[in-house]
C-alpha cells in the first residue's frame, strides 16, 4: 500500500503559521478555581505559568504535574488523543513523556477541555543544547524504535501531516519563499526536497508516529535529550516524519549515528525524512522570522535552530541501501 487508505487529504500545508484567535485569558487564578472544582485534592498545589505553547497552555501543578489548557487548538481532539493513548505508549518508551492523570471538563467557567498530566522534567531544546551528541542521538534513536511499533486499527490516523512528501510541495514553495535563503541556497534546498518527492512512499504497516518533533517538543538535561512532550499530533503512519528529527533536533554528525542506531530505515525512509526536515527547517526559519516582525505566533528564538537544522540536512546525507 502506497500510504494508508485511511489518511484524509490534507486542507492546508502542514505547520502553516497559525493566526492568531480571540480566546479566554488563562490566568493562575483560573486554573486554581478549575482545581478547585473538579479536583479539589489538587487545588493546594503551586499553579506556576510554563512559558511557550500555542495550541495549548502549560501550568507547572506542584513538582510533578501539570496543567495542560486548551487555548489556540479549534477543537478537543488533541488532548482526547493524548489521554487515550498517552497511557498506553508510555510504559514501552525509554524516554518520559507526559502521562494523563486527570480530566478537566468543560464548564461555564472554562468552556474547553483541559488535563493534568505528568510533568516531563528538563529544559525545552529551544532553550537549551546537546552537548553530549552522541549520546542523544542513540536516545532519540532507541526512543523513536521503541515508539514506531504497529499501530492499533482504531489508531488515529494524520491529519494536516503524514503523507508522502508530493502532497506537501506547496507548503514547502510558501516556506521556501518567506524563508529569505537567497537564489544559491534555495536551489540546494529544492534539490533535497525534489529527491524527497521522487523517493518511494512508505509501504510498510501503520506505525505510531510522534508527528511534530522540534526542539520545543523535546526536553533536554545534563546534554542530552531526557524527555518527549506535546502529542497532539500522534498518528499512525509513514515513521518518515519523525526520522527527520535527525536534523532538527541533533548536532552536527547526528544523524549518520542516529539512522545505525535505529537500524530499520532504508534508503528511501532516508530521503523523504532529509526532504520532511528541509520543510520543517523552513517552518522554523519563517516562525522566527514573523517574530523578529513583531507578528503574532511568531518566536524569534526559532530562526536560528531551523537555520542550523537546514544547514544540517544540506551537509548530511546518510548513506543507506
């Protein structure tokens, strides 16, 4: 099968910069009067706002939970998708990741939905380092291993990503354009994402794939990765879109080491992960750059990662059969 029958057509490019929506003020007072009555155990607990997030918003719940807060996301799918499954993955993957012990309800007072899970300890790579490469880059592998087992049939599929390189090409033209690489570079960079088009589709069994891994969704400590976070993406598909973490989250050699490591990708999973990571590179290069404008959504801090991640997939290109 070329790709999963199920797989919806996408109605946009996938991580288009997202425009910004009215919504309700997420405020420590609100989030404690939420505790207060639906989990009136938990409400004594310190509430602290965790910097970052769109879709949704983080409050630290004491040392060892959090508050995870409906914001910007349209609807509840992404946070019902992480308690039905989050509890299922977790025990098999070598690396924390959030885990569902709550559920927050809609009410008069907060009409979304909203959990409590685990809290994933360590600093967001957005606002860290790896300094210990290969150490990471054999986590992120054994990770990504553990996760990329055959997915349930009720397993959800992709929505705005998931699919061959070929459906995406005109999201990659409007990153490519608002990325500003000047005429040599974007030749280089079309190159890497025609060979990604050209390569085969993902034949193989629906597999569970993160879905959105960049340096805010994963958490680092002592140089090395130490945590996975934000599922809201989770589907079970072609383990392409996550091997491109390869480039955007590892340092310079990462990614030779990490596809030995993992040891089950072959040479076309290689192409269409580099071309998935050059689109992902341009979609940081553009957030940062909305935010050096002052732009809504846009995060500065993320030019400078999606340019070294693209400087990355430029120069390594792992050799596989």
């Amino acid at each position: 099968m070329v790709e999963s029958a199920r797989a919806p057509q996408p109605a946009r490019a996938p991580e288009s910069v997202p425009a910004p929506a009215p919504g309700i003020e997420i405020t420590e007072e609100l989030v404690r009067d939420l505790l207060r009555e639906q989990h009136p155990d938990l409400a004594g607990l310190s509430v602290r706002e965790v910097a970052g997030g769109w879709g949704n918003q983080m409050w630290r719940l004491g040392e060892e939970l959090a508050v995870r807060m409906q914001r910007m996301d349209t609807g509840p799918g992404p946070q019902l998708k992480e308690r039905r499954w989050l509890p299922v993955l977790a025990p098999r993957l070598p690396l924390p990741i959030p885990v569902p012990v709550r559920e927050g309800v809609p009410s008069e007072r907060f009409p979304k939905t909203w959990t409590v899970m685990t809290w994933v300890e360590g600093t967001p790579l957005e606002h860290g380092a790896i300094t210990r490469g290969e150490h990471a880059a054999d986590a992120l592998a054994d990770f990504l291993a553990a996760l990329h087992a055959e997915a349930p049939a009720d397993a959800p599929d992709a929505a705005d990503r998931g699919g061959h390189p070929g459906r995406y090409t005109e999201g990659f033209e409007h990153f490519l354009r608002g990325a500003e690489l000047g005429p040599a570079v974007e030749a280089d960079v079309r190159a890497v994402w025609a060979d990604a088009v050209a390569a085969p589709a993902w034949a193989g069994p629906r597999l569970w794939v993160h879905g959105d891994l960049h340096p805010a969704n994963v958490v680092v400590a002592d140089g090395t990765l130490a945590g996975v976070v934000d599922f809201g993406d989770l589907f079970a598909g072609d383990p392409a879109w996550d091997l491109a973490a390869a480039w955007l989250l590892l340092p310079e050699g990462g990614a030779a080491r990490f596809f030995e490591r993992y040891g089950r990708a072959d040479g076309a999973a290689v192409r269409r992960a580099r071309g998935l990571a050059a689109l992902k590179s341009l979609f940081l290069i553009l957030m940062g750059l909305s935010g050096d404008r002052g732009l809504p959504g846009g995060k500065p801090h993320w030019g400078p990662a999606g340019r070294s991640a693209l400087e990355r997939v430029l120069r390594e290109r792992p050799e596989l059969p």
